[in-house]
C-alpha cells in the first residue's frame, strides 16, 4: 500500500471515530443572516444606565445551540450558550459614553428567549420586566456566570427565536449627556435598528438607522448637533457627483466674480428654502415623488451643460434664475440624504438644518476654489 494511501485512509477513520461512538456531535455552522432587525432600549436611573437589547438568535452565529427531536431548542442546555453569545457578540460591540467620557464594557444581567411575535419590547417597562423575571445568570464585571439558570420558553426554533439581554453600566450623573456607539453591522448582511431613549423627564426619542451610524448623541448640545451636521453636509456635497456636476456646469462659463456671486446665492438659498420645507414634512411622501426629483436633477445637469454650448457667453452671466429653479429641486436631493439623520439633531432642528446648509456651501467653495 502507497504512503499516500495509508494516510488517506487513516484520515477517514479518525474522522469516523466520534460518529461511531456517538460521542460528539459535529457543530452546524450557521450562515449570515440577510436582514436583521435590532430593538434597543436606553434608560439612566441612579449610579445605572440600562441597555435593553433584542437580536435575532439567527444572528448569533457561532453558537450551536442544542436541539430536541423536534429540532427545537433545548432550554435546560442553552442557558450557557445564550450568556455566552451576549458576552461575544454583543457586549463588545457596544460602547457608552457620560460627558464625553468613555465608560467600562457593560455587565450582562440577564438574558433570555423570546418566541416570534413577542410584544414584550414594545415598551421598556414591559421589557426590562420580562427580563428582570427571566430566570437568566447574573454575572459579575468580567461575565463569569454566578447564578444556575432555570426555565425558559420552549418550542423555539433557532431560526425564529429572539435574544433580549439586559446590559449595565455605571454611570456617575443620570442627568449627564450620554452617547452611544452601537456597532452591530457584523449580526447580518443588512442591519435596521431602532434604538429608543427614554429621558429623565420620562420623554421618549426614537432613532432608527441601517448599519452602523457611528457615535449617537442620545440628547446632544447645540454645539455638538452643529458639528455633526457641518460635517454631514461638507461630505454629501463632495460625495454627491450630481450636485457637482450641476455646480460645475453652473459656473464654468462665468468669468466675473459679481455674476458668479449672484447665481450660487440663488442656488443656496433656493435649496435651502426646499430642504427646510423637506425637513419640517412638508413635501409629498408618494413613491413617484423621488424618483422624479432624481430624474429632474439628471435633466438639470444636461440643460446647464446643453446651455453652456449654446447660448452666448453674455446671457450665461444672468442665469441666476435658471440657478434659483433648480436649486429648489436639488433641495430636496439634499432632504432624500438627510431624512435619516435629523433625527440625531435632538431639540436642535433648526440648528442642525442651518449647520447642514453650511457645510454644503463649504463643499461647494471648495469646488468653486477648484474650478
């Protein structure tokens, strides 16, 4: 027999081995889950803040968890797993910050299963009490398991199942300006969350986000909605080649710097007027209505550069009204990009529509200095 073979065939029998004997059982690995729809809840209260969280149990991928005959999950074997899984995927994947200030990784104080359909997250009061009856592992600062786990639902298929877990951090001030960087992408191939704050007044803010939104202040200061939103529109205008292209064909023809003023006034102001309209709902919300606003931009590059061959040189230099009409279509192109993320304004809407439209007009001076 060749060495080749030999070791061919010593290689199947080791590998028959477990099977044979029946004791181990081969790990099933679990793919990314496609879409994956996260629920949070955030609550300050005394030296704690509380972090409620609720995940598909699809998305923990890695943990093979224990079935019955009937290929649902095993409770009385699972307990481990699921604070294993908690502790993995999600407690690393989530930062904190009080003032500014970056608090330690969060203890996880209870987890449990929930079955398709559970209501119990629709508030956090329901949640956090479901949780708190849960018979779920207590742990201490590092995750080591303190407490034998009980009962938990049954006849749960791991592919419908959810995890809830309850996550807290020590905290020094409940009236501090928190923040939060949930950074969960990793659970699914597409991940919508929402995430509900529940103020110490007992108000409640809602944010709602696909992937991972960076760092999100959960009640921001003036200042820091305005640095934001500078920021956002600095970078949507340099990443958006439509408006590029319609700024470029706008003034590339004007020679004196008067025209040139007047026409990128009539162009700001007129998106603007468009995008604070936008921003306060007043717009229609019918399906054809962005696709035609993107069709119009498209139509708007082409007449400017249709325009620029054309007419003669004289008449370019007084096109601040043709600059004003399509501004106020290019101001809704800008509310498409910015509907997801005013809501990160807090109490400083105009605030933050004002610093957007400045960081657009320095993203178009930049180009401007360019041209």
């Amino acid at each position: 027999m060749s060495p080749s073979r030999f070791l061919r065939l010593l290689l199947s029998a080791l590998l028959a081995v477990p099977l044979l004997l029946g004791g181990v059982r081969l790990g099933q690995a679990h793919e990314t889950p496609e879409r994956v729809a996260i629920s949070m809840f955030v609550r300050a209260e005394g030296q704690r803040l509380r972090l409620l969280v609720r995940v598909p149990l699809a998305a923990m991928r890695d943990v093979d968890f224990p079935t019955l005959a009937a290929g649902t999950i095993d409770p009385s074997q699972s307990q481990s797993l699921l604070d294993e899984a908690a502790v993995v995927w999600l407690r690393p994947s989530i930062t904190v910050f009080e003032d500014g200030r970056e608090l330690s990784p969060g203890t996880v104080r209870a987890v449990s299963l929930a079955a398709p359909g559970d209501r119990r997250f629709e508030s956090y009061e329901s949640a956090l009490a479901a949780l708190n009856a849960s018979s779920a592992a207590v742990r201490d600062g590092s995750g080591a398991s303190t407490q034998a786990a009980g009962d938990m639902p049954t006849g749960l298929r791991f592919e419908s199942a959810h995890l809830d877990v309850l996550l807290e951090y020590v905290i020094t001030n409940p009236d501090a300006r928190f923040a939060v960087e949930p950074a969960l992408a990793h659970l699914g191939i597409r991940t919508t969350s929402i995430v509900r704050v529940v103020l110490p007044g007992g108000a409640e803010r809602a944010f709602q986000y696909t992937g991972d939104p960076g760092r999100i202040e959960l009640d921001p200061r003036w200042y820091q909605a305005a640095r934001t939103f500078v920021s956002l529109g600095f970078t949507h205008i340099l990443d958006g080649i439509d408006h590029l292209l319609f700024v470029f064909c706008l003034v590339i023809p004007v020679r004196r710097w008067r025209p040139l003023v007047a026409i990128v006034s009539a162009f700001t102001v007129a998106h603007s007027l468009t995008l604070a309209t936008a921003a306060i709902g007043f717009t229609p919300q019918a399906l054809w209505f962005a696709p035609l606003v993107e069709t119009l931009i498209a139509a708007s590059i082409v007449f400017m550069a249709v325009e620029n061959v054309l007419r003669p040189a004289e008449a370019l230099e007084r096109r601040w009204p043709i600059a004003f009409a399509f501004g106020l279509v290019h101001g809704f192109g800008f509310s498409f990009a910015l509907q997801e993320s005013l809501q990160f304004s807090g109490a400083h809407l105009a605030m933050s529509l004002a610093a957007f439209n400045v960081g657009v007009e320095l993203g178009q001076l930049v180009v401007l200095a360019v041209v």
